[in-house]
C-alpha cells in the first residue's frame, strides 16, 4: 500500500513539474523580461538641476546610450564652450577623446546610477556651482 501512495505521489509530482515548465516562457526571454524590470527598478528620483556626482551613469534625451560622468564644467576643446558635464559612453568608458560626450543637465532624460557620493564630493560640487573656475592645484594635489 505504501508503495501506492509513493507511485501516486511521484505520478502528481512529474505532471506538477511537465505544466509548470511548458507554461513558463523560454529561459531567453524570462532573462529579458528580469533584466528590463531591473533596470526600471534601479532608476534613480535625483534633482537633474543639481551637478551629479562622478560615476553617475545617465540616459540623455538625444542619445542612444548611457553615459558615465567623469568630469564637471569641462571646456569642448573644439568649440570652446563650457558644459556642465564630460562623460563617456557606458559601458565601453573612455575610449579616447574622440568619444568624450559633453552635455550640459538640461540634456538628461533620466538618471540610471548615482555615482560615489561623500561629503568631500558634496562639498566640491557646491564649490564649483557658486563659482565654476574655483577648482585649483592645491584642492587636488595636496595633503
């Protein structure tokens, strides 16, 4: 009688798993489907106003891919303009120059990653929003 019971339990145990996995979709787009619901999940509610840390990693309004900020109020060496920000296409990182993307917050569409956060980098970005060219030598190389 026990070994009924044991038959019957396995039998109700396979059919259990055979629907379970034929109503599932593939592997493939399970993965898809996490991964978008992920990165919807991750966005990030920040004042775009406001200069964003380095390491931020942005979605731009009129640009296919994310960007990496890794510079604040850089000068485009071949227009001579000041933007707020220099990035760099997330995420292949600095390739060379030629791919540096300048953008200025007006630009951003969304934020995807806020960047490293300390209150040093608090402190540096207030000082560079109240007066731009106020970065010297000093504050980066000494002790």
């Amino acid at each position: 009688m026990k070994k009924m019971y044991a038959l019957v339990g396995v039998a109700f145990l396979s059919v259990g798993l055979l629907v379970g996995c034929s109503s599932n979709p593939s592997a493939g787009e399970n993965e898809l489907t996490n991964s978008q619901e992920k990165q919807e999940e991750n966005l990030v509610d920040v004042d775009t106003t406001k200069l964003l840390p380095i390491g931020t990693v942005v979605k731009l309004k009129s640009f296919k891919k994310p960007v990496m900020i890794y510079g604040h109020h850089q000068i485009q060496g071949s227009t001579n303009k000041q933007y707020d920000y220099v990035s760099a296409p997330y995420p292949e990182g600095n390739i060379s120059s030629d791919y540096n993307l300048f953008f200025s917050r007006d630009q951003i569409k969304e934020v995807l990653h806020l960047g490293y956060e300390t209150e040093e980098g608090k402190v540096h970005l207030e000082k560079i929003e109240e007066s731009p060219g106020s970065i010297n030598e000093e504050d980066i190389f000494s002790e």
